[in-house]
C-alpha cells in the first residue's frame, strides 16, 4: 500500500489530483523527415534509417530503442541506423509516434 493509498483511505471525500508531467522528448527532433529503406546485402534483407541531423549520442539511443522494441539485431554505422530484417512499417509507425516525419524510399 503506498502513500496514495493511505491518504484516500484517511480522506475517502476529498479528491486528490495527480501531478501530469509534461513528457518533453529525450532526443531532438527535426524538421527534415528520416529516411526508411529497405536493401538486400548478401541476401539478407535489412532496413536502414538514414537523414538524422542531430548528435550522434541521440540517434544510437534511438537505434537501441528500435532494436530493443523489435527484439532484433542491428547496428549504427557512418549515421545510419541498419535494423536485421524488413521492418520498413514498424519502424516508421514507432518513429511517428515518437514525433518524427519519415519518409519511405524504395519498394
């Protein structure tokens, strides 16, 4: 039981209001859209996201939070992010959510 719990126990008619945080984005968002594509290397088919301008540091925390959400392999290299497999519209839907334009290349 915590605090919360307790309290509306003591005060069953008194109506407590919860605090609303406002949830600020912990990576920068820009304005120019990212980009999505799907390639082939060595008949492994991969999707790349591409187009991020701002710090490295954002788009490899970015990278593991794909890779942790797809439960996939993948890496960040030359400021691309390269997922293992054809996830071009989990992706994007999981970019758009976060506040970023994406944009489909290829296919």
């Amino acid at each position: 039981m915590d605090l919360q719990d307790q309290l509306k126990n003591l005060f069953p008619k008194h109506d407590f209001e919860e605090p609303v945080a406002e949830e600020k984005p912990d990576i920068w968002l820009q304005e120019q859209p990212l980009i999505c594509k799907y390639e082939k290397r060595k008949g492994k088919p991969i999707t790349i996201i591409e187009g991020y301008t701002g710090a490295n540091q954002d788009f490899k925390k970015l990278a593991k939070e794909i890779k942790t959400k797809l439960s996939v392999g993948g890496s960040f290299k030359d400021d691309k992010i390269i997922i293992q497999g054809d996830y071009r519209d989990t992706i994007m839907t999981f970019l758009k959510d976060k506040g970023f334009k994406v944009k489909r290349v290829g296919g």
